[in-house]
C-alpha cells in the first residue's frame, strides 16, 4: 500500500475531510489514536475491531494492522 499525500492536520486528506466532518468529536479522537500509534514499535500487532472504514488505519502504517 503506498502511503496517501499528506495535508493539514499531518495526515491524509481524505483522513482530514473524515475529521472535519465533526471537528469537535474528531479531532481529539484522532491526537489520542495518533499518540498512542506513534508509541507502538515497527512490526507491532494491531487488531483493529470495530473500526469501520478504519479512518484512522494509516496512522498504523508502521505496523502489522489487522
């Protein structure tokens, strides 16, 4: 998968266009989802449940998302 452009907010724009539906509601969701991404080390398991569309999926690029 080839990482998506990068945009505000540091992220994809078609992940901003998703946060900036509901910024209020979103926008926290996504800095906690992004801290506790970037705290996980190249490799680590990640079980997405319940995700959806899985918006926040690229911030996981650097593991093994599932």
């Amino acid at each position: 998968m080839t990482a998506a452009p990068v945009g505000r907010l540091g992220v994809s724009e078609s992940l901003r266009r998703f946060v900036e539906e509901l910024p209020a509601v979103r926008r926290p969701i996504l800095e906690v989802v992004r801290s506790g991404a970037a705290e996980l080390s190249p490799g680590a398991a990640v079980l997405d449940v319940g995700a959806g569309d899985a918006h926040y999926r690229e911030l996981f690029a650097h593991t093994d998302y599932s």
